[in-house]
C-alpha cells in the first residue's frame, strides 16, 4: 500500500479510498476514529454515492476479521474445526 501515496501513480480518488480503508481498518493509537480531515479528503474526491458503496465494501470486507482472530482459521482445516 505505500506505493498508493506516489503521486504520479493514482488519482486523488486513488489515493482517497485507500486511504480511508486504512484508516477504518488500522485505528489510531489514540482512540480516535477516521479524521474529519480524511473524510473531506475522500468527499472531494468521490461523489456521495461512491463514497457509501466504499464504505459498505469497507463493512462487508472487514465483517469476518472478528471470527478470524477467534478461529485462528489454518489452511486445510475445517472452518468449524474450533468449535466441535
């Protein structure tokens, strides 16, 4: 992800988005949540209905990352493999 930060490499919508899901998935030390600064970034950059279908991909990609850090999944074994 850091080459995203290249300018001549991505839009500013290019950018943006990524940058968002970063900051969704990878909280600040401080509790806080995405930046006022970020948001307005991201809302200059993508029209309204863009940035809520990014948010809701956000949602739904992250969604099983809590029962990934319970199952501890392996590959090759059985998904239910932790509760039976």
């Amino acid at each position: 992800m850091a080459s995203r930060r290249d300018p001549r490499c991505f839009t500013g919508a290019g950018r943006a988005a990524p940058a968002l899901v970063e900051a969704v998935l990878r909280p600040s030390a401080d509790g806080e949540g995405v930046s006022d600064a970020l948001c307005a970034q991201a809302a200059e950059h993508c029209a309204s209905k863009a940035l809520a279908t990014l948010m809701s991909a956000i949602g739904r990609s992250d969604s099983f990352t809590p029962v990934a850090l319970v199952a501890e999944p392996v590959s090759g074994r059985s998904f239910t493999g932790p509760w039976k």
